[in-house]
C-alpha cells in the first residue's frame, strides 16, 4: 500500500505535536537538575571506550514517555522503536523511531547541539522524519513533499546546497576518536584532509545543517536506527543523500553512515570509506 498524501499531511502535523510534547519535557531539564546516570557503569568497559560511559537524564525517558503516550492515544495500532524502552510491535504498518536526545553529552554539558530525533517508517521504508531543537526554537521536517524548518520567525522551505568538490566541502562527525575504529579513524581522517573544514560535536544537528543547506556531509559509524531514520526523510526531502560507507542505503540496523547534500563529494568521500566499509 502507498502512503496517501491526506494521510501523509496528518501524520505530518502529528510529528508536530509530539515535538512539542517532547519539548514541554525536556526544556525545564536543560541546564538545570536532570537526574543525570551512567548507563555504562557496571560494565567492566576500558575507561578510553564510546561506551564507557553512556549518559541517561530525566529529560531522555521522561520525553520518550511522552511521545509513546501520545502515540498510544492517536494510533494506538502503530509500533514504536525507542533508544530508552525499546521495542513495541516493531513490525506493524507504521512504526515510529525514537531517540528523545540525540546528544545527551551536549545536553548535559549545557550546549543547545542536541536533538529530539523521530522517525516514521511505513511497511519498514522511512517516510517523515524530523530534527528538533526545542531551546532555539527549531524543528526540521521532512518527507518525499519536501522538508522545511518550524521556527520562531515562521515555516521556511529547506534545500542542500550544490558542492562540485570535497575540496569545496564543509563536513561533520561527533567524535573521530570515541567513534571510529582504527581503519574508520583512518578513512575519516584522509576525508577530512581533503574537505575545506570539519566540525566536530554536533550530533544529528549537523544533519539538519547539510539539509539547510549550511553544510555539505557529515560522516558517522556504530548508529543505532534510532540515530539516523529521523534525518534521512529531512535529508532526502531536501534533496540530499544517505548512504552506508558502500554508497548503499542504510538498512534498518543503523551502522555506518553518510550524509551529503550533493553527490560529488559524496562520490569522493566513498573512496576513501569503502575500504572501511562493513
């Protein structure tokens, strides 16, 4: 079945909604008492590894709650996939993916480079998603329609910007270090030597970046579904590309993955990432 363009405009006001239901959570947590745990403690994990520590907050289980609840009254037939409770009829028709902060180590050091991530998949294809950053007002949106940004000056349509060369580039990761294994610190590294500038820190913010069409790729490795299906709706209806380190589609596992607003660069970047592909 096709996802009709009535139902598509109402689910798209739906994301909406559970933005704000999010955000009515989060915001009074940020930059003050959020309950802050270690996930990783108790793990026996060497103190250099990503998930030595793996930080949870108030505001993560106490925002996912809050879109599952609204879920659950809506469309009480549709699935969820949350990073914080996990999977609820992963297999229905549509089966919204969650991560209520993206960035929970920016949150918790009191920088706005966090972002609520949801994600709408139909008969397992992604098909709406949307970046929010709640605290300077924003939430990206984006579907096979186009994308566009909410914000506090109004509703603007979003589009990547042209790049004829990673020379020419402005590209992204979270943490080279903590991220990437040996062979993927090293493909990142000649990617990055090629680009014209590299930031790093951003989360899926940089996403919505590429999307707007302010930056041109960002480059991850080890995501959940839940760190990437949000972006891909926003990043496609703007006119980007997200592919795994093969030039392929992402699968619904997460992984490795690249995001770029134009296909030259992209194409560029792939030569160095293939031969760390997995």
């Amino acid at each position: 079945m096709t996802l009709s363009a009535d139902r598509l405009t109402a689910l798209d006001a739906f994301i909406i909604d559970l933005n704000r239901a999010s955000a009515e959570v989060i915001l009074p947590l940020f930059r003050a008492d959020h309950g802050l745990e270690d996930k990783g403690a108790g793990k026996n994990l060497p103190r250099d590894t990503h998930a030595a520590f793996d930080p949870v907050t108030e505001a993560d289980r106490g925002a996912e709650a809050a879109i599952r609840r609204l879920i659950s009254e809506r469309f009480p037939e549709h699935g969820v996939i949350g990073e914080e409770y996990g999977e609820d009829r992963p297999d229905a028709e549509f089966v919204w993916v969650l991560d209520p902060i993206d960035g929970t180590r920016a949150f918790i050091s009191g920088l706005p480079l966090w972002t609520t991530l949801i994600g709408l998949r139909h008969q397992g294809r992604p098909v709406l998603g949307s970046i929010g950053q709640p605290y300077v007002g924003e939430v990206f949106v984006g579907h096979a329609g186009g994308s566009r940004l909410l914000s506090r000056g109004g509703e603007t349509p979003i589009r990547v910007r042209a790049c004829a060369n990673l020379n020419d580039a402005v590209i992204a990761t979270t943490d080279a270090d903590a991220c990437f294994d040996g062979a993927e610190r090293g493909a990142w590294l000649q990617v990055r030597a090629a680009s014209k500038l590299a930031r790093m820190g951003c989360d899926a913010y940089a996403y919505a970046m590429v999307a707007m069409g302010k930056m041109d790729m960002v480059i991850e490795a080890g995501l959940k579904s839940w760190d990437i299906e949000a972006a891909i709706p926003v990043v496609e209806g703007a006119g980007g590309l997200v592919t795994n380190w093969r030039g392929e589609p992402i699968g619904p596992n997460g992984g490795q993955m690249v995001i770029s607003g134009d296909r030259r660069p992209l194409d560029e970047a792939l030569v160095s990432l293939r031969r760390s592909a997995k």
